[in-house]
C-alpha cells in the first residue's frame, strides 16, 4: 500500500495584486531611496530660498508711494488738469475740435505720432490727491468717445476721430454722487453716455478740463508720449466756485509716471474762448510697462525653475533607475498589468511632488510679499483665492512636470536624455520669450503650445483693453487662461504617459 | 597618452549615440536659429544685434552637447565599464583628460557645422525681414571681426560646457542628477537674474553664470553695456569648466571607482 503524499501548500493566501499593493510598493520604492527624497525636499526648500532671495535683494524704501485708485488696484493717475472747484451739483459743457500727440523718435527728438488712447475731456474728481474717485468723458486719438470712471470703468460713445471738421461736444453732469456724461457731434443732439455712480466725491469736488497722453506702445518698450488739445464754447452751470480756472499736473512724481518728454512740459493758455491744454500721463489701471518697479507672485516664485529642475531628475530616475539596476524585472513580475505599474508610479510621484510643492509654494508667497514690501517694494495686489490659485498651481505644476519626466523616462529608458528633454521643453521656450526682437505674437505662440505654457498659473496680473502696453508673457500677461496654460502640460504628460504605457505593454522590459 | 586617447574614440565611435547627439546638436542649433530668424521683424532702423539673434540655437544645442559629455562618464558609471577603463590605464588622470581631448575634439568639429549652419540661415533669411543695409544691417560675414569672434567664441563655449559637463558627471557619477546640475547652472542664472531687483546683483549673478557671463561673446553691438566683455566672460565659462574638471579628477583619483 502505498502512503498517500500530501503535497506542500503554503499556510498564506495568494498574493493580491490589486491597485492598492501596487502604490504601497511604489510609495515605499520611493520613500526608502534617500537620494529621491532629499531631491523633493530640496525642490520644496528651493521655492521658499528663491522667495527670501527676492524678497531680500530688492531695496526700493523711500519710493514714493504707488497710488491706489477705490478697488484696491494700482493706478496710474498723473495728467494736466485745469480745474476749479463745485461744491455740490453742477454741470459743465466744452467742445474739443482737436487733440494731437507727438512721441520722440529718441530723447529730444520729437514727432508728430499717434497714440491711441491719448485723452481730452472733462472730469470730476473728488481732489487732486492721486488715486481719488472720479468720472470722466473724454476723446481719445483712436476710441472715440469714452466715458471712464473709478480707473477701471469704460464706455464708449460716439466713434471717430477729432477735428476741426468733426469737432465733439462733451458734457458732464453731477447730481449728487451720480454723474451723466454725454456727448454731441453738432451741440444740438445730445447722447447720453452713461451714468455713474462714484462714492466718495465729497461735498466739494474738482472739476475741469484734462489732457492725458499715455506712454507710445513700441516693439518691446514704451516711449513717453505728450499731447495738446483744442477746446472750445467752455460753460458751466451749478455751484461751482467761478472766478479763475487753475492748470497744474497731478501726480508729477509718481512710480506709475514715466514723466515728459524732453523739453516737454504740461501747460494751458487761453485766447478768444480757446483753451490749447498739453499733457501727458494717463488716469487708467497700472499694468507692468506704467509700474515698471512692481513685484509679482510670479517674480517671487522664481524658485519654481530650480524645483523643476530637481523634480524632473526625481521623477525620470524613479524609473530609469529600475532599467539600470533591473529592479523592473521584479516590479512587472510582481505587477504584470503593466500600464497600472505606471499609473502607480505617476500617482505616487505626482502625489510627493504635489504636496512638496504646495508646502514650498504656501510658505514662499506669503513670506515673500512679507519681505519685499518691508524692503519698500510694490507687489501687485492679488485676492486670497488668486493666492490660493497661485500656490496650488505651482504645485500641481511640479507634480506633473515630474510625472512628464517618469512618462518620457519610460519611453527612453535612459535618464540623462528624459532629462534633458523635459527640462529643455518646459524652460527654453521661458529664455525665449524673454529675448528682445521676438515679437509678441511669437513668443505669446511659444506660450500657448510648449509645456511651458504652464506657467500661467502664476499670473496674477490684469490686462485692460483701455490701456495699451506690452502684454507678453515677459511682463507677466500669459495668453492662455491659468488652467488652460496648465492644461497644456497636462496634455503632453497624460500623451506620453500613454504613449510610455503602450511601449511598456509592447517592449520587454 | 596615445592609447588611453585612442581607446576613448573607439568608444566615442562604435556606439551610436554619440554621432546622433552631434547630428542633433547640430540640426537643434540651426533649426532654432533659423527659426528665430525667420520671426524676428524690423520696424526702424538700428534693430539690435542679428549676430547674436542667429547664434541662439546655441541655447538649445549646449543641452545636447552636455548629455553626449555626461554619458562620456556617467554612462561608464551606469554600465560598470569604469572599471575596465580604469584597469586598462590605471593612471587615472590621463583617463580624464583622454575623454576631455576626444570631447573637445568631436564637439568642436560638430559646433563648427553647427554655428556655421546658423549664421548661414541668418545670412540667407534676414534681409527678407527688412533687415538690409540701408537700414544699417548688413548681411551677416565672417570678415566682419566682431561676427567672426562670435562665431569663433560660439564653438569654444560649446567645447567649455561640454569640459564642464564632463567634470559635473566625474564628480556626480549619476547622468541624469549631472545633466540637471548642468543645465540648472546653464539656465536658471538668466531666469534668476531678471527676479533680482538690485541692478547690482543682478549684473553680478550675469557675470558669474557659466551661460549668460560667456554667451557675451556673441554679441557685436554694444559691447560697453554688456554686463562682461566678450572674451572675459567666455573666461569665467573656461574656470567653471576648469574648476569642474579639477574636481572631478581629484575626486577619481582619491576614490575607488
């Protein structure tokens, strides 16, 4: 008879190889290699060093201080004003029959130019204290009639230039705190513009004539600008003081104005009924070419270069480390569905990263702003939410870039030239745009199709159509919304990763 | 000397990596170049320094050339061939400086096609975007000497970034943590620069930084307001390939391998 033999089992139950096993092997790979852990934490260091760098090395203290108009915003408010006061209400009527700007070819070199949002109008303005609430109705050389208020507010009226053929009538009218502007061609029919309501105009305000020239848009730069206006059949009806009219410039020195030209000044004279006002400056929003000194998230940010540069080593290592040393015989054996070996690793290495990047980026802005207004610097406004979006779009910029680098690496297999690939895709087309003679509409391209064009998460700055200047991603105005710039990437990472997902089903390993 | 120099070409020849990094050194740089080129536009006259704009595929071939100079060693380091290497000439210096005579070699040959290719395309395709002559640009022309110094100047900064590369990687043994420090050196100084709100720092860190303090070598326009001379700042790029080759053979010769 012959013993019956019980072959061995195992007391253990089989091996699961669900999702879960996958990322708790994964996460270990990772947190037990000390190179890559140092790397994310140095990324995340980087971002708050860079921010304290910023923050410290800028020294701006006893430059006037930055006018800021009702909302909060920078403003720029420095214009030629001929202005008595109305204490109370009051309207006033003028005709404009011609409004001319000249821009220096170079310094001291004057010619006739165009500069599109060069105005003449009437305004009331609570004072002449920079940054005061105000309406106004004007024309300008290229919009025709605009009714603004509040620095940021802007309506148009009738259209067309201004001259002698086609001269404008304009009106103002102030009731209260609600001021009407309206606007003629011939002083018989009259539109009415708009109405508006500007809190804060007090019992007493001032009211007058104005001429604002802002600086020419030219290639990179801007040049300052200076115009003169024709005015005519000036009336006024209401409280206002009478007697005589009172020119000066407002906000003569002022961070948001560049000055006159050359051998420019503002200035008004009058003969017969006719009032010749010259100016320059603007009363409209402060963008980065009229507040060259003012500081940005995105500047204070900059250590977001050097943490890129280690989270993509990180991230392109995390799997050519395992073809170099063949570890990933072991991890597809143990995980044989291959494409969910990558997603594990994505899941893990973006969630690191993530959160490394949002801890550098949550102490960096705050401690940043901190430093630079200590040390006298303007950093531009921003909401907690924009912060917010800031500082998680940072993060989640990190995290996919490392993702893209662990994609490409799988598609490469080799370390030094995934590298290369990610850090050149995602940094260069920034060096680029910041080279003078690209124009803006190339370089607005590089950051609406490159991986780089994640960088718009960092834009903190508004663009205004009333104000013309360079808006490119060199002086922080992105082409693509936020999360669209962030998209971009996203796109390029999920392509690769599907494309190194279908190279590591089909290759061996 | 002559056969640790040869045992390194052969290296450098029968694998293929290398000849496709130089091809696409070069195709990078030109392509780059010609394509900056063919955007630019010019308004009015005196519109800046077309030399330097046709050399800027520079920019993105030193990437290149700094992978092929990382592998040179760290590749060795990956596959374990440092070992045979270093028994073969056991005098470890002259390993180092076989790999650095041959690099300098391959890299300047394929930088001379590269930079020629450049100023070639900028040649061909700026007076169709209206710079001319009679607007003070004439076509670009190695006779001209500030444009042959930077052609010339263009070539020598790509064999010192592929010194420095090769001295980063003997000192990291790792490609992909070298090619980071490498280009962290290379592109971060610029983007860095234009935060610091100090002029003078600003211009200090740009003459400090391996890439903007010897890219001054392509400029021909100017020179006085650069934040370096021309031929000073292909200098600091020469110690910072120096400084990481004497490292990195010192630290070959101090450690086993």
């Amino acid at each position: 008879m012959t013993p019956t033999v019980t072959p061995y089992r195992s007391g253990r139950g089989a091996g699961r190889d669900g999702f879960v096993q996958l990322l708790h092997a994964e996460w270990t790979k990772f947190r037990t290699v000390l190179g890559w852990v140092t790397g994310v934490v140095v990324a995340a260091l980087m971002v708050v060093l860079f921010a304290l760098l910023a923050g410290v090395s800028s020294d701006q203290k006893g430059s006037p201080p930055v006018p800021v108009g009702p909302g909060g915003e920078p403003v720029t408010d420095s214009f030629y004003f001929v202005h008595q006061p109305l204490a109370g209400d009051g309207s006033i009527t003028v005709s404009v029959s011609a409004l001319r700007s000249s821009v220096p070819k170079r310094p001291g070199d004057l010619r006739p130019g165009i500069v599109p949002w060069a105005k003449a109008g009437i305004v009331i303005k609570e004072s002449t204290r920079q940054g005061s609430p105000y309406a106004a109705i004007m024309v300008t050389s290229s919009h025709g009639v605009r009714m603004q208020d509040s620095y940021v507010n802007d309506t148009a009226g009738l259209p067309g230039p201004v001259s002698a053929e086609s001269v404008r009538r304009l009106r103002l009218d102030r009731s209260g705190d609600a001021i009407t502007g309206y606007a003629s061609a011939d002083g018989m029919h009259w539109t009415k513009v708009g109405t508006v309501h500007v809190s804060g105009l007090g019992p007493t305000a001032q009211g007058g004539l104005f001429v604002a020239s802002p600086p020419s848009v030219d290639g990179m730069g801007t040049r300052g600008s200076v115009s003169t206006a024709v005015f005519g059949d000036l009336r006024i009806q209401g409280r206002w003081a009478g007697g005589n009219w009172t020119g000066g410039q407002v906000g003569p020195e002022s961070p948001s104005f560049s000055g006159y030209p050359k051998n420019t000044s503002g200035s008004f004279t009058e003969s017969d009924g006719r009032l010749t006002v010259t100016g320059a400056g603007d009363i409209a929003p402060a963008v980065r070419d009229t507040l060259p000194t003012g500081g940005t998230l995105g500047e204070l940010l900059t250590g977001t270069f050097a943490a890129l540069i280690v989270v993509i080593v990180v991230g392109a290592l995390f799997i050519t480390t395992e073809y170099r040393k063949n570890l990933i015989h072991v991890t597809l054996a143990a995980g044989p569905r291959r494409s969910r070996v990558l997603v594990a690793k994505a899941t893990v290495l973006g969630g690191v990263t993530f959160v490394a990047g949002l801890a550098g980026a949550a102490v960096a802005v705050p401690l940043g702003e901190r430093l630079a207004r200590a040390n006298g610097v303007y950093v531009f406004p921003v909401t907690s939410s924009t912060e917010l979006r800031v500082e998680l779009g940072i993060a989640a910029l990190l995290a996919t870039a490392s993702v893209l680098a662990l994609a490409v690496g799988t598609i490469f297999r080799h370390s030094a030239g995934a590298v290369t690939t990610v850090i050149v895709a995602i940094v260069l087309p920034y060096i680029l745009i910041a080279i003078p003679f690209i124009p803006a509409s190339v370089s607005n391209w590089l950051a609406r199709v490159t991986p780089g064009a994640a960088f718009a998460v960092q834009q903190t700055l508004v663009q205004y159509r009333q104000v013309a200047s360079n808006y490119t991603p060199y002086n922080g105005y992105y082409p693509l919304a936020p999360w669209a710039g962030f998209a971009v990437l996203a796109g390029y990472a999920v392509a690769s990763l599907a494309a190194a997902a279908v190279l590591l089903r089909r290759r061996d390993a | 000397m002559r056969p640790a120099l040869h045992a390194e070409w052969t290296k450098l020849r029968t694998v293929t990596s290398p000849l496709w990094l130089l091809l696409g050194m070069i195709a990078a740089t030109v392509a780059l170049s010609a394509g900056a080129t063919s955007v630019v536009t010019c308004a009015s006259a005196g519109c800046g320094d077309m030399t330097k704009l046709s050399l800027i595929g520079v920019l993105l071939g030193q990437a290149l050339v700094a992978i092929l100079a990382v592998l040179v060693i760290a590749g060795e380091y990956g596959t374990g061939m440092i070992r045979t290497t270093l028994a073969a000439t056991p005098h470890r210096a002259t390993v180092l400086a076989a790999k650095a005579v041959t690099l300098t070699g391959i890299v300047a040959a394929a930088g001379t096609i590269a930079v020629l290719g450049s100023l070639a395309a900028g040649r061909l395709l700026l007076p169709g975007h209206a710079f001319t002559t009679t607007r003070g640009h004439p076509p670009l022309s190695l006779t001209d000497w500030p444009t042959l110094r930077a052609a010339f100047g263009s070539i020598l900064y790509l064999t010192l970034i592929a010194l420095l590369s090769l001295g980063v990687a003997t000192i990291v043994r790792d490609s992909a943590t070298s090619i980071g420090i490498v280009l962290g050196l290379l592109y971060l100084v610029p983007v860095l620069s234009q935060m610091i709100g100090n002029p003078h720092w600003q211009r200090l860190l740009q003459r400090i930084g391996p890439m903007s303090a010897g890219l001054a070598v392509q400029a021909t326009t100017d020179i006085r307001s650069l934040p370096i001379g021309p031929w000073a700042g292909l200098g600091v790029t020469a110690g910072w390939a120096a400084a990481a080759l004497l490292a990195g053979g010192l630290l070959l010769r101090m450690r086993d391998t």
